[in-house]
C-alpha cells in the first residue's frame, strides 16, 4: 500500500474559547486519513488560507510516505522560509502524515522515532493567584492529584488586565496591559520566598518571566531567584535579545529555558552549541511540526540541552498529543508543560474524572496518570481523532488580541 494525498481540509474549531486550527490530510487509501495542528490562534485564517490556497494545490496526490521531501518541499516553495504563518501552515499536513504513517505501520508516533525510552511523561501544571495564600492553596491541590511540577504566576506576568492607562502611567498614554518591571521583580521575590517557606523544596517550581523586564534587569533577578532553586526561569530575555542568555547563565545557577517563540533554526543553533539554555521549549507548530521538532530535539541532545515543548492552551490536542510521543522516545526530555487541555475548572475535573468540550471534539488525548505523569493511549498514529460535528459546534471569533498589548510606565510597548 502506497497512499497518496487526496485531499487537504481545514476545521477550525474553539471548543474552549480559544481558536484551534486542525488539518485533516485524506488519502488515496478508503478510511486512511491523518490529523495535524495548525493552530496559531491570533492569526487563524491566514493559516487557514495559506493551506487552501497554496499548499493544498502543491502536495495533492505526493505518496504519503515521503514525510521529508514533502516537508521541505513546503518549506521551499515560496522562496522566502520560515515564520509563524507558513510553520503553522506546514505543521499542519507535516503532523497529519506523521499520524498517517503511524496508522500504516499500526503502531503510535512514538514507535516509529524507536519506541519509549520511559514509561510515562514528568509534566508540570501553572498555578496562580491574588497572592501567596492563594497562590499556595492552589499548589496543594495540585500536590494532592501528584502533580510535582508547578509553575507559579501571581496575577499573570506582573501586569493587570487590559484597560486604559493607570494613574501612574504617563499622561495620554494608550489602553493596554500596563508593567512595572521593578515592582514585579521586587513582588517575586516576596512571593517565592512565602512560597517556599509553606511548600519547602519538596516540590518543584518553575516560573515565567515572559520577556516582560530589560535584559539587564534579568542578569539581576535571576541571580537574586538563586536561592529558591527553580526548576527552571523562562522567557527571562526578549527572542531579540537572547545573546543575553550565556552571559546571565554564567552568573548564576538558575537553569534557563527559552523557545516558544522560535521560529527559525537560525535563532537557536548557536545557543545551544554554547550551552546558553538548558531547556529548549519550542512550540511545535511555531517551528513546522514534528519533523523539525525531532530534528532539533536530537541536536539539543548533543550539547546536552534538555527538552521541555511548549504546551499550552493555544494548541490543539494533536498538537500537545506530538509532544508526548516525542517526549516519550527522547533520550534528553527533562520535562513537559500540559497547560490549558481541560475546562478552566480543571483541578475539580480533574478529581471528578468529568471532561469537557476540548475532549468531546478531540477524543484520545495523552492521559494525565494522577501521579505525575501523562501517559500516551498507544492507539496508531497520533491517537487523537477529530469529531467534525462536534467541532462545528464551537466556532472561532475574530477578534482583536489585547493581552500582547503590554506597555511600560511611559507608554511604550514592551514585548508581551
């Protein structure tokens, strides 16, 4: 049997609130048919036209089988590569084949990359609050359901909610999401060290800078979280400014993550050559899908980078679903985010065994084990399906994003 591309379709969906982008690869072969994620939620039907219009007409009846030729080919074709839009787009059909091939061979993703070098997947779980009480309250819940990895955030990255400018913003300033650097960095401090004094060091804790504070700041403050013994500090630097990093790595033994931002081999290559993080977080769509995605998680592997995939709401279930079965046959995983795959009530869902929507329109996602651990449903390809009458339950808006509007004291804009 030797498929070829039949047909090439788009479902968008938001079951959860949040536009996902689903590609669904049909093939020559009655019944055989792959599902990837395309999801960039901000810019959906550019995605979406990019596939119809474009890459749709240029891989139909290609044999499925030749995953890397039809990825470069994709990649190539309109002269001038990479970027979210067009590694969304081709992250879409590169996934779907990868779940075609899989079900060819009946066996799950991860047996085709060599089969599991461990049983089950370390995740991690974001907690939040109005304050370290709460914030505390809520990493027990977690604790209770196992979870040994938590991320905490108190009131997001350090900013409020969209709206106009606060009284201790300049004068004329425009609405947005507004910052203070040093009063966040001053209020971290204060809430890790609570954080710590009520948890201790049995549980281990991750936290997100999101690029919100000058790099300059960060050779400070990630010096200064040195004493509370992160699991790791992401984002501490701007994409634009990640030659940053070795030097604030060499000042301090806080393990660095960074990556969700990526777009381009040739804003990680020599990060990773000169060890300037120690966990890659890539967003597996962001980068084209699985076929770069196991590329670059073997190069980290021989500089002894770590792997920990972005993993958050903003992803289809596919998508989080390729993380595990990478996950499970990398030699260097360290960890995985799994953030955002059930309702917002999800520690009550968690508990009851209830699901929700999400789960009604991609039925088979990885399972989380109440112990830590997710664990991969073994089933052929990626092991997730699409329930078209579902998803169409649960169209996606076009709307204007506010939370990227985040602005400084002064007014200006700060990368968000």
């Amino acid at each position: 049997m030797n498929p070829k591309i039949r047909d090439v379709r788009v479902i968008c969906t938001a079951p959860e609130g949040i536009n996902l982008v689903v590609v669904k690869v049909e093939t020559t072969e009655p019944g055989l048919y792959g599902l990837g994620c395309a999801t960039f939620a901000y810019r959906h039907l550019t995605v979406q036209h990019l596939v119809e219009t474009y890459l749709k007409p240029l891989v139909l009846g290609l044999e499925c089988n030749n995953i890397t030729e039809i990825w470069q080919l994709m990649h190539q074709n309109a002269y001038w590569r990479t970027g979210p839009i067009v590694n969304n787009a081709i992250s879409g059909i590169d996934m779907a084949l990868w779940d075609i091939k899989g079900k060819m061979a009946g066996m799950p993703v991860y047996d085709l990359f060599g089969g599991k070098m461990r049983a089950g997947v370390p995740v991690y779980r974001h907690v939040d609050g109005a304050d370290a009480e709460e914030i505390c309250e809520n990493i027990e819940k977690y604790r209770a359901i196992g979870v040994r990895h938590i991320r905490c955030q108190c009131g997001g990255y350090g900013g409020g909610g969209y709206g106009e400018a606060p009284e201790w913003a300049a004068k004329g300033a425009h609405p947005g999401i507004y910052l203070d650097s040093k009063k966040y960095m001053r209020d971290t401090l204060k809430l890790f060290e609570k954080i710590r004094e009520k948890e201790g060091y049995e549980v281990e804790l991750v936290h997100d800078v999101h690029e919100r504070i000058h790099p300059t700041e960060a050779v400070e403050f990630v010096k200064e979280m040195e004493a509370f013994r992160l699991f790791f500090m992401e984002d501490v630097v701007p994409l634009e400014h990640v030659e940053w990093l070795p030097r604030i790595k060499a000042l301090s033994t806080t393990p660095l993550s960074q990556g969700e931002l990526f777009n381009n081999p040739a804003e990680y290559k020599r990060l990773v050559q000169e060890r300037g993080i120690d966990y890659m977080r890539v967003h597996l769509s962001q980068v084209g899908g699985i076929t770069p995605a196991r590329k670059l998680q073997q190069f980290c592997a021989e500089f002894g980078v770590r792997i920990c995939w972005h993993g958050p709401g903003d992803m289809s279930p596919l998508a989080h679903a390729a993380n595990i079965h990478i996950d499970l046959a990398a030699e260097n995983l360290g960890l995985q985010e799994w953030s955002g795959i059930e309702p917002p009530n999800f520690v009550i869902q968690e508990l009851s065994g209830k699901k929700g929507a999400l789960l009604d329109v991609f039925p088979g996602l990885p399972e989380y084990g109440n112990d830590g651990f997710v664990y991969a449903n073994d089933k052929p390809g990626l092991g997730v399906d699409l329930v078209e009458e579902e998803a169409l339950k649960y169209p996606c808006t076009n709307t204007v994003t506010t939370w990227t509007q985040t602005r400084n004291r002064d007014g200006s804009l700060q990368t968000p």
